[in-house]
C-alpha cells in the first residue's frame, strides 16, 4: 500500500517541472532579447555620432553653426539626434543618442585633421 501512496503524491510533478522550465526559458530568452537591444542602440549611436562629427568636421569653414547645422541634418537621417555640438577651428565634437526601445545611450565623437608626425 505505500507504493500506491508514494505514485499518488507524485502525479502531476511533471506539469509542475515544465511550467517551471517554460518559465526560465522565457526570461532568459526576454534577457537576451534585451541584451541584443542594448548593443543595437549602443551602435546605431556610435554609427550615427561617428557620421555626423564627420560631416561637421568637413564643414567646419563655414563656421561653427553650419557644421553643427550639418552634423544635425546627418544624424536626424540616421534616426538619432545631436545632443552636444563643438566645432573649435578644424576640430568637432559630437555627441548623439539613437534611442531604441527603453534604451537611449549617448556616445560622443570627435573628428579634424590628424595630427603631425614628429620627425624621429
């Protein structure tokens, strides 16, 4: 009679293991899904920084506004926006956030010409 109990007491635990199963999977798999997210924006706001500084920095002889002016109008068509704009001589300085679902990182990018080389 106590194997009888014993096979009782356990019907069911199946249903009971794979509703805890499904429910790991979902949150690790909603745990990637916003991992994959993340890195996305992070590089959509490095793409679109990097764009825009070049682009001030090419038209930096037009002055400081034109070149931020530039630089808004390039990242505004990569989906991002210019949050800090510095253009001192040939030298920009952009920062832009592409915000992507709950994520919205800010990267900055700066551009102009390199620098000399100093003779050996």
């Amino acid at each position: 009679m106590t194997g009888a109990r014993a096979d009782g007491r356990d019907r069911g635990s199946a249903t009971v293991w794979a509703v805890v199963v499904v429910t790991v999977l979902v949150a690790v798999f909603g745990g990637v899904l916003l991992l994959g997210q993340a890195v996305v924006s992070r590089h959509r706001a490095a793409a679109a920084a990097d764009l825009a500084v070049l682009a001030a920095a090419a038209s930096w002889a037009h002055g400081p506004e034109a070149a931020c002016a530039t630089a808004v109008r390039v990242a505004v068509a990569q989906g991002a926006q210019v949050t800090e704009c510095v253009v001192t001589g040939e030298i920009a300085e952009i920062t832009a956030r592409a915000p992507t679902g709950p994520f919205r990182p800010g990267l900055r990018s700066r551009a102009g010409p390199p620098l000399p080389v100093e003779p050996r």
